[in-house]
C-alpha cells in the first residue's frame, strides 16, 4: 500500500425530512447565496423546503447553472456575490450546481487574475481563501457533496477541465433521498453509470496491496448492481434510492483512492468528448470504459480478473479470458440499464473524434493513465476503438 494523507471534513446529514437541518448548518447571521440550476428545485418543491429551512436569513438568488456548468455563468454568480457581500453559498441541485458553486466559492476573493487559472493551471494557482459553501443535493452521481473537486467548462475557449483544492469541501452535505425523486430515468441512469465508473478509476489499476480499499470499491459496485436497476423500476422505493445516493457519495469521496494507484483516463478522455460533442457525462464515460480497459488490457489483467471472480462471479481460471469476460459484464450491464457504449450510437465519427481530441491533448502535452502512459496517440486507438 502507497503512503497516504486523508482528510473529509464535509458533515453529512442523511435521510428523510433533513432539508430542515439547514437551519441548524447555515449560520444565522449568514448572508446567503443560493445557487441552482435551471428550475427543477422549483418544481420538486426542494426551493421552498431549502427556503422555509433558511428562514428570516438575507438569502440571495442565482439560478441558471447549466449542466456542464459554463465558467462564464459561474464569472456572474462571482460579480453577484462580490457586489453583495455574500458570505455563505449554499447549491442546491445536482454535481453541475455544486461545482459551480465551488467554482464560485474559490473565485469570489480571488484577486490575483482570472479565476479561470484555477482550471488552466491546475497544481500551480491554487485557492487561498473560498467562501463557505454547503449543499442540498438533487442528484446522485458525482460526489462533488464529498469531495473537493469541481469540473467547469469554458464555453468560449472549448475546454471541460477540473481543479480541486482542500477549501472546496462543502461544509455539510445534505443528502435527502427523497429530493431525488422527481428525476428523470435518463439522469438516475446516467447517475448509476458515473457511481460505477469512479469506482473503477480508482480500483481497476494494477494491485497495490490494499486489501481493504478493494473490498469497499467490490463492495459499491456490488450494491449499485442489486439496487441500480430496482431504483430505475421503482423510482420512489425510497430504499433502493437511499443505497444508491449512498454509493454515489461514497464511489467518489476519495477514501478508495486512498493508497492506491488511480486511474482516471476514461474520465479525462470523457471530458474531451462532452468539450468537442457536448454530450453529457455519464454516456461519454460509457463510451469509453471498454476501449479504454482494453487497450490496456494486459497491464490490467490482474486486477480485471479479479473483479471478473469476486464482482461477476466468473470461475475462469485463464486470467485473460477472465479479463475480457469482466468487460463484456460490464458492458452488458451498462446496455441493461439503457445505457449506449458506442460513438455510433450518438451520430459521432470515431476517425474524426480520434484525430480531433488527440490534437487537443497533444497541445496540452496531457498524458493519463495509472502509468501515465496514456498518450494522445493511445487517446485516438481508445476513440477509434469506441466506434
Ligand atoms: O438544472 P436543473 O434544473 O436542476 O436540472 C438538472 C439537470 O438538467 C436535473 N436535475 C438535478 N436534480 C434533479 C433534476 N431534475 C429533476 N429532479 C431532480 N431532483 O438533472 C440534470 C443534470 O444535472 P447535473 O448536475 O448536470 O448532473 P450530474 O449530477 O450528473 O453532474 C454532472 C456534472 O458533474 C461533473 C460532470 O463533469 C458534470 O459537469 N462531475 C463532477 C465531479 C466532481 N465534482 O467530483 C466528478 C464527476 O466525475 C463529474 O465529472
Ligand atoms: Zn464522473
């Protein structure tokens, strides 16, 4: 097992009717900035819970986050905030609102340039100071409620990049299944996808002697495939949606990654294809994984047996054989879920994709990868094999 450092502070409150508790989370002399997406907060009645909750507290408004949250709405929320001495945000919605809102959070007392260098020059400009920020989440998937990472798009210059930094923990995460009702299946399904992805980021690697860590990443993608496909079938069997926020949350607050090599291709290769072809999160990773997994396939062929014996039940001793049975399983789940796998299937040329993100990386000389071999050119065999 590698050394490692861990540190979660986000409080979470999980369960039924806890919206409440924002009353007891928000300071009371709190000016607040409450930051969400496009309405359904609105509809779902989760605004007037979040509003009756906050009480006689001065609540500021900004709504209009989009998916893939553009850093160019998020440079409006900052002049909003700033011009209104805002001191506590709180997002309510889903990963797009709560990385907006840590977006917002870190650029709000940046002085010293464009808060965009966060995300162009990720490792080098690093938040010094952040507003507090806490949340009501609406959609599980992301982990951005426990993790200190936000994903932002630059709409004008074409780039879906991340950045992360202690001070972007939420303070508190409230996790009330039941505000995760009202969801469409498409965003449940692709919430399911996305779970089952950062786990294997960060457990389909190379061993790493981390026993421990392997059973709790086996451990969530086991619940997710007993209670993915009975929350899709019953939207409102508030168990089976509990478990999977629960797995959600957990795929994805780092404490897998603890000790371990980690992956994140097909993430960072995901990235480019919502850049370039705008779509949504969850269908470009399930349009990588495989490709990804399988060019590879050799220098993780320890590891994709293993998940093939302890998650798939294969009893195949060859492990190579092995290795691809755990591809074809997770690809069948994936497509039984209702989730495509294919560029094909979205209209998008593979050649074309292939040539176009490979230039890109190639210009950021980006290199992904466990083994940080990953090259652009490795990029272009993983999109063509995607076809
Ligand atoms: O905008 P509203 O009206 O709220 O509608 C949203 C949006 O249209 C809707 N929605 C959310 N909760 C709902 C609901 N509709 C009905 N009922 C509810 N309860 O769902 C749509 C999608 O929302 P979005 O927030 O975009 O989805 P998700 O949570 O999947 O977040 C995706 C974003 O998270 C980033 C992705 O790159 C993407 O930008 N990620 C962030 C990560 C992190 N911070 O650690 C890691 C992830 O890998 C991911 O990259
Ligand atoms: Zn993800």
């Amino acid at each position: 097992m590698q050394n490692f450092e861990y540190c979660n502070p986000t409080r979470i409150v999980f369960g039924k009717g806890t919206i409440t508790e924002l009353d007891r989370l928000v300071p009371a002399e709190a000016r607040v900035l409450l930051v969400y997406g496009g309405g359904s907060i609105t509809r779902n009645g989760v605004y007037d819970q979040v509003k009756a909750a906050l009480g006689a507290r001065t609540v500021l408004e900004f709504g209009g986050i989009e998916p893939n949250p553009a850093y160019e709405t998020c440079m409006e929320a900052v002049q909003l905030a700033r011009r209104e001495n805002v001191n506590f945000l709180l997002a309510a919605g889903g990963g797009s609102v709560i990385d907006g809102a840590k977006f917002i959070a870190a650029a709000v007392p940046f002085t010293e340039g464009d808060p965009w260098l966060f995300l162009e020059k990720r490792g080098e400009v690093i938040p010094k100071a952040a507003v507090p920020l806490g949340v009501v989440l609406t959609l599980p998937a992301s982990g951005s409620e426990m993790n200190a990472i936000a994903v932002i798009s630059h709409r004008g210059g074409g780039e879906k990049r991340a950045f992360d930094a202690p001070l972007l923990y939420p303070r508190f995460s409230i996790l009330d299944p039941e505000a995760t009702f009202s969801l469409p299946l498409n965003q449940v399904r692709n919430g399911i996808v996305d779970t089952f992805v950062h786990v294997v980021e960060q457990y389909l690697t190379y061993p790493a002697e981390a026993s421990l860590q392997d059973r709790q990443a086996e451990a969530i993608i086991l619940t997710v495939l007993d209670e993915g496909p009975k929350t899709l079938a019953n939207p409102t069997d508030y168990a089976a949606r509990a478990n999977i926020v629960w797995c959600a949350t957990n795929a994805f607050n780092r404490s897998l990654s603890c000790g371990v090599p980690v992956d994140f291709a097909t993430h960072n290769i995901g990235h480019e294809l919502t850049a370039v072809y705008g779509m949504a999160h969850a269908e470009s990773l399930a349009v990588v994984l495989a490709s990804r997994w399988r060019l590879q396939k050799t220098a993780k062929q320890a590891k994709l047996a293993q998940f093939a014996r302890r998650v798939w039940g294969v009893t195949e001793p060859n492990p190579a054989v092995a290795a691809e049975l755990a591809i074809t399983h997770t690809l069948d789940f994936f497509h039984r879920l209702g989730m495509p796998s294919r560029l094909r299937d979205y209209g998008i040329s593979a050649v074309e994709a292939a040539e176009k993100i490979a230039a890109r990386l190639a210009a950021r000389r980006a290199v992904f990868g466990e083994h940080a071999d990953v090259t652009p050119d490795k990029v272009a065999a993983i999109l063509r094999m995607a076809e």
